[in-house]
C-alpha cells in the first residue's frame, strides 16, 4: 500500500487518526490528508462528556453525528472516544458525588451509546482512571469516589447499549511494562477477564517526548496484556522531536504493535503538527504544509 490505511490493511490492521470535526469543512488540505490516509477516525473532542451532554439530560450529538456521517462517506470505521471520565466533564456532572453521580454517569454511557449504536468500531468506555506514579493506585476522581466498581459498571452498560462495539480501557503511562500504572491496569483487565466483566480491548495512548520515550519494551507490554484475551490498539499516537531520531521512535512502536498479532490498529492524535494538541513541538506524520515527514515515512515502511 502507498497510504498508510492501504498498507495496514494488508495485516487486517487499521491506521487512524484524530479529526476536529470543524477542520473537515474549513481546511481542504486537512480533510483531503485524512481522507486519502487513514480508515479509522476519532473524535478529538466531540463525542467527550461535556460535548455530548452539555446540560443533563440533555444530549447534542450534532458534531459526532458529522463525523460519523463523513467517515461513512469516505469509507472509514470510527473509534468512540470517551464514555467515562475525569476530564471534559461538563459543569453540571464536575461537582456531582455519591449515587447522583453514578446514576448519572451510567445513565450517560447508556444514552451515548446507544445512539451511536451499530457504529462505532471500538468505544473507550472508561479513559484513564488509574493513578501516576509508583502506587499502582486509582486516580482520585468524582467517579472514583462512587466506589472501586465504577469502571466495570461503566462497561456493563456500553456493552448493554451496544452489544457489537469493541469497549476498551484507555490510559497513558502505560507502556512501560515495568512501570506500577502499567501492572494496575494488566491486573484490573485480568481480573475483568476473569469475573466476566465484558471488556474487548485496552488502548494505549503513546503520547511519546524525551521525558517519556518509547520504552524498549514497548512489545513485551502490549503481547502480555494480549495474552489476557483483549485487542490492544495504539490510540492517541504523537511523539515530540524531528528528523531520523523521531522517526526512529515512531518505527519503534509501529514495530512492536506488528509483532502482537492481536494489536489491531494505530491512531495517531491529529494529521499536521499544526493540527496537534502539544502546545509546541512537532509530534505527527505530516507538517504544517500537509508534507510528509520523515516520521511518515518510517511508520509506511513498517505496515
Ligand atoms: C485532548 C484534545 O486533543 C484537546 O483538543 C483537548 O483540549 C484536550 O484533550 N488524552 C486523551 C485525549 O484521552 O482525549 C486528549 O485530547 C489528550 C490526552
């Protein structure tokens, strides 16, 4: 393949990325880049709590509804991202607590999902609920605090509304198969495994720079969350730096994903660098022209 989604295809993998729904009709560079190279797509922010439910209750699904709709039109598969978070709640849900809160959250991954219903490929139901650091601990959150069973409840209900979605556990800080975050969440996804709680996947967000790189040992975490029974996806890939060294990473973790045969597909998070989310730096396949780098090419060498 010639463009990054033909070439994953040949492995039956997918290869993504994040789309600001307002870019598609404003920048034809852009949409003519993501349309021409990727077959999965996700919502960088339409689909989130506060986007979908900005007043309880009531629910808005204009923005997710067209990128469903432009995906559909270009051939391409959407990944659903998030059910359940700490972040990008709306105000009303932020200072909510105790069974109002649970209800509400449930009643949330409910009515999400079950509009999106019978289209989306993959959900992230619960996005990064695990704790940084060396406590292998939950992340203190409103959520949390409605008790430890929160994150399984939350996918109870995504597989109630949408029996045919993949529904995943998506963190960062994860990749490191050493790191106590990393052992939290295998521990969690093994104990899921084994209770019966319906999970399908785990994402791993990658997002790479010289503080946090790529670990060597990048396909020994993602082969043994594998072995519990799950997909694993790269979801949300950027990787800060240029030239060879950054092209060098990204290859890494193309590699490693290829080696796992259950690592289903990569989604990098934004299509230029002047697309990304990084305040600075230039962390994706394309420039701020829409030129590939160097970067893009090392990823298609790999696929
Ligand atoms: C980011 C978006 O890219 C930004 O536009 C937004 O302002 C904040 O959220 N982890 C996630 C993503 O799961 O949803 C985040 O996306 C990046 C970190």
């Amino acid at each position: 393949g010639s463009t990054l989604d033909t070439a994953a295809a040949e492995s039956n993998r997918y290869f993504g990325t994040a789309i600001a729904v307002s870019r598609l009709s404003s920048d034809s560079t852009y949409s003519t880049i993501a349309a021409r190279e990727f077959n999965m797509v996700t919502a960088e922010n339409e689909m989130k709590m506060d986007a979908t439910e900005p007043n309880q209750g009531q629910f808005n699904y204009s923005s997710g509804d067209r990128l469903v709709s432009w995906a559909r039109q270009n051939g391409m598969q959407v990944r659903g991202h998030a059910l359940a978070w700490h972040s990008q709640q709306p105000g009303w849900m932020q200072n909510m607590s105790g069974t109002a809160l649970r209800n509400a959250m449930l009643n949330h991954v409910t009515q999400v999902a079950t509009h999106f219903k019978g289209q989306i490929y993959a959900w992230d139901v619960v996005n990064e609920a695990f704790a940084d650091g060396s406590s292998g601990a939950r992340r203190d959150s409103n959520l949390q605090r409605t008790g430890n069973d929160w994150i399984e409840a939350a996918f109870r209900a995504a597989r109630a509304a949408d029996p045919n979605a993949k529904l995943c556990y998506n963190d960062y800080n994860t990749d490191n198969w050493n790191h106590a975050k990393t052992q939290a969440v295998y521990n969690m996804v093994k104990d899921f495994k084994a209770r019966g709680v319906p999970i399908d996947c785990v994402g791993f967000q990658a997002h790479f720079n010289s503080g946090n790189p790529v670990p060597s040992n990048y396909h020994t975490t993602l082969q043994n969350f594998a072995d519990l029974g799950v997909d694993v996806q790269i979801t949300e890939l950027d990787i800060e730096g240029s030239g060879s060294s950054q092209a060098d990473q990204y290859k890494g973790v193309i590699q490693a994903c290829m080696a796992v045969s259950r690592c289903t597909g990569v989604t990098v998070w934004g299509v230029r660098d002047s697309d990304s989310w990084r305040a600075s730096g230039t962390p994706l396949l394309f420039d701020s022209y829409g030129n590939k780098k160097a970067a893009y090419t090392s990823v298609l060498g790999q696929l």
